[in-house]
C-alpha cells in the first residue's frame, strides 16, 4: 500500500477533472432506462466504450494511446516546474538567511530595513501610545530593575507552531521547551539528475536536549504516469519520507514515557514492580514516521489516516510556513487561510448542490 499526496498545482489542474468525473458518476449511479422505465445497468465509462460498434472502438483506442503520450508530455512539464523551484529556492535563500539572522538576534536590522508602512499604522501607534503610558504608571508604581531588550523575536517558530491548528495538534506542552531552541526552517530540492523530492531541515541552537543541530524530514516524489493507471496522473505526488534519527540527551527523549507496572508471580504470589518505556505522543515523532514495512502493524485505516496526515504537513511547511513565515508569526497568513477555507467549502456546498440536480 502507497499513500500519495499531490502538490498544490497538481491539485488545481485536476480539480475540473474531477468535478467532471463527479458528474460522470452522478448520472451513471441512475442507471439506463428502457422505454418501459425500468433501470437496467448503472452506465460506467468500459460499458460506454463495449456498447460502441469496432469501428469507433478502434479509434477510441487510438484516441487513448495519445492521451498516454500526453500524460507523458505532462510529467516532462512537472519536472521542468521541479527545476524552476530549485533555481528559485536559491534566489529566495539569501532572504531567508537575512530571516534567520534577524529572528535570532546575530544581525539588527537597519532603520531602513524596518520601515513599513501598513493600513493599521495609526491603530499599531495608538496601541503603542496606550502600552507606554501603562509602563510609566508600572515603573512609578514599583521600583522595577532595568530590563534588558529582548534579542531577535523570542519564540518566532513556536508562535507560529501554537497558532496553526495543523501544527499545533501535534505540539505537547513538553515539546515546547525544544522548540524555543528552533532557529530556522528550510526546504531543499533534489538536485538535477536525482530522484525527485525536497527535504525539510529545521535548525536548532544548541540546547540540552539532543546532539543534532539540523532534523530532516525527506519526503520522496514520483512524477511519472503508471504503466498500469497512466489515465490517473494528475501531477507529482509524495510516495514516501524518511525521518532521521535524533540523538536525545540521556532522559531528555519526549517521544517516550516511562511507566511502572506492577507484576504478580503465579506460583509464589509475590508482587514486584517494572519499569518501561512507551511511546508518548510528541511533535518529534514527526522525525520517525510510519515507513511502508509498518503498514501490517497497524490497522491499514489507522496507517493510511497517519501516512496522509504526515505528507499534507510537509507539503504544509514547504508551501505555505517557510516562504510566510512572520505572516503565520503575526497571525495575518492565517486570516487568509480562513477565508480560503471558507471560498472552499462554499464551492463545495455549490458542487453538491449541483450533484443533487443530476440525480
């Protein structure tokens, strides 16, 4: 079993596709009707195709051997797409460093680096106006001792890993003590001639919990029609990822607990007690997902739901979190995702709606 997930563009050029296909289904499930006004057979697309004379067959034949070659002249075009982000991805860099400086103090903007002009700038100055009025009356109320600037933006990646709903599933409260430490995230593309995929690579400081100073999480890509469903290729599609072992400090692993049980002797009846250690939930079992040698250890359910959840996360992080960033960081990018979600659904309602007059 292979569970898949199409990238974003993939996605939008097969949405037509399927809505077409939805229709397809929708008239076949009434079946064809005698001029009695019995239902005889649903009306699927091989009974269409058995019931054309040989003649037109043969041509619908041809017809199909083309659409392969186009199938074939698609995968080309993804491939190129591949490319394109790879030499994008390395003009972006730069930027993302600056990013990367600029979030953990080692670099303070210039005041030309920080000027920003926003629609909300006289609400932000009266709010600012408002907050150092407070901090006067504060200081006059309690001798407080000068406090030092903060460096950088403290906890830019955790607020963002606390204020995306995807994200924050998986954070446990004793994750985030971890990820105070995390100081970039970065995405890295196959080089030419290599195997399709991109690579997550988060990039923590040291800190007392593991050795590592960069995790990865590669997630591997197919681009190519299959020779048995060539009809089925919509684009590139994450087949598979591989996590990277992460070298804990001794009792500082989260993604374990250990846990005492009791155990009784059956002859003597004497009681002792055992300790072990069990999984814990934690966002670090990002970095061990469920591998294809897995899938018969778990309900088949259980490890499609998970393996589908692991790859919409990481097309989440390269597509959206590292290239917005300090819009997931001030809450704007998620406004925008809510208002997506919102044109979906109600397209989606429309999409029933529409089923529905089918039937």
């Amino acid at each position: 079993m292979s569970m898949r997930h199409r990238p974003a563009l993939a996605q939008h050029r097969g949405r037509s596709c399927h809505l077409v296909m939805d229709a397809i289904k929708g008239k076949g499930e009434q079946g064809m009707q005698n001029p009695g006004g019995q239902v005889d057979r649903p009306v699927g697309p091989h009974f269409l195709e058995s019931m054309l004379p040989k003649v037109v067959k043969r041509r619908v034949h041809a017809l199909k051997r083309l659409q392969v070659q186009c199938a074939n002249i698609e995968a080309k075009f993804y491939e190129e797409v591949h490319e394109l982000e790879r030499k994008y991805a390395a003009l972006y860099q730069p930027l993302f460093d600056k990013r990367r400086d600029f979030v953990t103090g080692t670099v303070e903007p210039t005041e030309e680096e920080c000027e920003w002009h926003s629609e909300r700038e006289e609400e932000e100055e009266l709010a600012e106006e408002v907050k150092e009025k407070a901090a006067i009356e504060d200081a006059k109320k309690e001798e407080a001792v000068p406090r030092e600037d903060p460096k950088g933006i403290p906890e830019f990646w955790l607020t963002i890993f606390r204020s995306v709903d995807m994200l924050s599933d998986m954070l446990q409260e004793h994750d985030e003590p971890i990820l105070k430490h995390l100081k970039d995230i970065q995405v890295k593309f196959s080089e030419p001639g290599q195997p399709m995929s991109f690579t997550l690579e988060f990039h923590f400081e040291s800190n007392g919990y593991f050795n590592n100073a960069v995790l990865t999480k590669v997630y591997k890509m197919k681009s190519e029609p299959d020779a048995s469903e060539p009809f089925s290729f919509e684009g590139p599609e994450i087949i598979d990822c591989e996590g990277c072992l992460i070298d804990w400090h001794k009792g500082k692993d989260v993604t374990v607990k250990t846990i005492k049980k009791k155990q009784k002797h059956k002859g003597r009846g004497t009681v002792r007690t055992v300790t072990k250690q069990v999984p814990n939930d934690s966002f670090f079992n990002f970095f061990n997902p469920v591998k294809g040698e897995q899938h018969t250890e778990m309900n088949d359910e259980d490890s499609e739901f998970t393996l589908a959840q692991d790859f919409e996360i990481g097309h989440f992080f390269r597509e959206r979190i590292v290239p917005r960033a300090v819009l997931y960081f001030t809450g704007e990018a998620l406004e925008d995702d809510e208002s997506f979600d919102e044109e979906e659904l109600e397209e989606g309602d429309e999409e029933v709606c529409q089923h529905k007059h089918h039937r």
